[in-house]
C-alpha cells in the first residue's frame, strides 16, 4: 500500500586513512579498510482529516515505526560499497478501507527496503562515479530503483560538479505478501468499486535528473545550486483513492498518465563567527499538473564545543494547487482528470525543530570507533489542519583493519 509519509535519512560520511613506517629506510604504506556501520529509527505520528482514500474527508492518522541500518566499507584506498536496509511499519486507521483483508481500525501493513551501492575514486578522489539498485516491497506496491552517479572536484577544492541519474520501476499490484498468492494479482481499488476494472495498466516509471554545483565563494561561505528534472509515465492516478462527485456519482481518482517536475534549489552555508553556521536553502518547484511550490528552510548550527552542537530549524512551504484538485463532492463528471488528494491542493506548511549532535570521535578500542550520535525532532503542521510529529535517532560507528 502507498503511503505517504515522512522518514528521515542520514549523512554518510566517507574516508580512508594511510599510514606509513619505515622499514629498512624504505617507507611502506599500509592501506586502512574501514566499515562504519549506521543505526536510524525514526517515529512519526500524524492527523489530519482529508484523507483521499474516502474522498478528501475522513482521518488520516498514521503512524510509522523505521528502524534502519546502512553499511560502508571503505577498501583499496578508492572502493566503497553501501548497503541500506530497513523497514517501516505501519499503524493506518485507513487501511481497512483499501486492502482485501479487512479486520480492525489499526491494522498494520510493512514496507521492506534494501538499497546496495558502490563507488569509485578516480584522480586523487577528485572524480568519484557511483552506482546501485534494490528494492521496496510492500503489499501492494513495488518498486526497484536504479541509480548512476558522478561527483567532480576542481583542483584548488573550491568547485564541485554532481550528476544523478535515477530510474524507479514501480508496480503497484497486490499480492506479493498474500499467503495465498505470493505474485503481483491486481491493483486495489475502493471496496464498492472492485466490480469494475478501472486501470487497464500497473507500472509506474519515473526518471530522475539531479545536477549539483557547489562553489567555495570565501572562507565564510559555500554556495549550492541544484536543478532537477523529474519524468514520469504510466499509473500516475493512486487506485484506491476515492473521488465524490457533486452530483452523487463515486469514482476511483485518475490522473493523466504522464507527469513532468522541475526544482531548482539554492543553498547557502556561512560561518557567522563565534561557533555559529547558517544553513539556508530556497526551493522553487513547478509540474504540468499546474503546481507550483516554494520553500525556504533554515538551520542553525551553534557548537557549544569540540563535540556538542545544538541546530534548531525551520521549513515554510508554499503551494498552488493542481488543475485535478477538488475537494470532496466539488469535481463535475465532466471532468477527464480528476483528485481529491491535498497533497495536490493548495496549502501551506510550517514545519519547526532541533537537531542535536554529540560527536566525541572516540576510540572504544583498537579497531572500534563510536563517532557520533543524533537526536532529531520536529513538528509540522499544513494549513488543512494536517499535523506531523517525527523524532529520529541515528548513531555512527566504524572499525578499521590494516592491509
């Protein structure tokens, strides 16, 4: 089942590490393999009141349990290989709404995910080209990502170039977890509108286009600039999302099958003195389902000393509504295209928090490294009276072996 909520990631820092000694006065370099190893849960708890699944009205209460793990080994000075896995489970008041098995008002549904990547260093680490796949299953979606990226870095380190390709092949068949079916069966629709096939197709596509240039301005501040370009076709349209009509009519949502996305992002980082940093961005996002989006976020780092930061933050985001978007018995049956979904209506979010790091970067043994922990929290409300709580928590650790 499609859901969509909010789950927070974290940063993977990547290094490798050369020793030498001398030997019979000649220098022998030792090459170090390091593994870090990350641990993310996150909690998020949200309300509202316009869920699209019975029509843009109704509760829209969730919650979701992630807890994570993400690998990194670091070997042959340029290698790395990432694996990402994880599992959000799922506590919906909706779901017995939408799936074959109906049994109470809490029922829990499980996306499984695992993400296996590797990277290379070529030119004294100034080019590194990436590469990766997995999956994401849960029961009645799935979905495989394939990714390929490249990250350039000017000679005097004061200019980066990034490019991401990413492609996401979904599937949005029930019938994988079934005990009874253990294969892709059929889309799910709204309970009194199964009669009738709605969607002759299933697949999803999306193609993703992210660029990244990232310029050392002065010794205070780095600016970012992030175009995107986003490309989807195919079952676009959720098909177990209600739709009311105003002249009583009841349908499943159906959007047109292809879809296009911009974004065009800026980030400004400055150190103002005095241990503080300001971390701006501002986001501008348009589609040709009419949207249009803008957002602009700060965090602000104060290190209270050499392994203690304290970071609140703030997001405000602002958004026109689609051309399919109407609220519940507002549609005409006239209409080709049609949603009662408020992600694609007009709205705007405020979402506030604070970031905690302790990163002491200490040795618990010859070869074992806790490095740093994090505590996140935040709080968001979206003008339809749609409110989140998220809190996260992420540790990292690494071993080291000499070769």
């Amino acid at each position: 089942m499609v859901k969509r909520y909010i789950i927070i990631g974290a940063l993977i820092f990547a290094a490798f590490h050369l020793k030498s000694q001398e030997s019979d006065s000649i220098f022998k370099k030792q090459t170090i393999n390091k593994t870090e190893i990350d641990f993310l849960y996150s909690h998020y708890i949200q309300d509202g009141n316009n869920s699209a699944i019975t029509g843009g009205i109704g509760t829209e209460k969730l919650i979701v349990y992630a807890p994570g793990i993400i690998l990194k080994s670091t070997f042959k000075e340029k290698n790395s290989i990432i694996v990402k896995a994880g599992a959000d489970v799922i506590s919906s008041a909706s779901t017995d709404k939408i799936d074959f098995n109906v049994s109470s008002a809490s029922i829990l549904d499980t996306r499984t995910h695992l993400d296996v990547g590797y990277s290379r260093g070529f030119k004294n680490e100034r080019l590194i080209i990436s590469g990766g796949s997995g999956f994401s299953i849960e029961s009645d979606y799935t979905s495989i990502p394939l990714n390929l990226g490249l990250i350039y870095t000017g000679k005097n380190q004061m200019r980066t170039y990034s490019v991401d390709i990413l492609a996401f092949i979904d599937d949005l068949r029930w019938g994988r977890l079934s005990p009874d079916y253990k294969r892709p069966v059929r889309l799910i629709y709204p309970e009194e509108l199964r009669p009738r096939e709605w969607f002759n197709i299933h697949n999803r596509y999306s193609y993703n286009f992210k660029f990244g240039f990232t310029q050392v301005i002065n010794k205070r501040n780095l600016l970012g600039i992030y175009p995107a370009f986003i490309y989807q076709h195919g079952l676009l349209s959720t098909p177990f999302h209600r739709v009311y009509f105003n002249n009583g009519d009841l349908k499943v949502e159906n959007l047109p099958h292809q879809r296009i996305k911009g974004i065009l992002g800026f980030k400004l980082n400055s150190f103002v003195g005095g241990n503080t940093i300001l971390k701006n961005e501002l986001d501008f996002y348009a589609d040709d389902f009419g949207i249009l989006g803008l957002a602009i976020a700060n965090e602000t780092v104060f290190k209270l000393n050499s392994i203690v930061s304290i970071a609140p933050f703030i997001r405000l985001y602002f958004q026109k509504s689609s051309k399919y978007f109407a609220p519940y018995r507002e549609h005409s049956i006239e209409q080709d295209f049609y949603t009662s979904d408020y992600d694609l209506s007009k709205f705007n979010t405020y979402k506030a928090g604070i970031n905690l790091r302790y990163a002491p970067f200490k040795y618990l043994s010859k070869k074992f490294a806790f490095n740093e922990l994090q505590l996140r929290y935040s709080l968001t409300y979206r003008t339809n009276n749609l409110t989140a709580h998220i809190i996260s928590f992420f540790i990292n650790t690494s071993f080291e072996s000499k070769k």
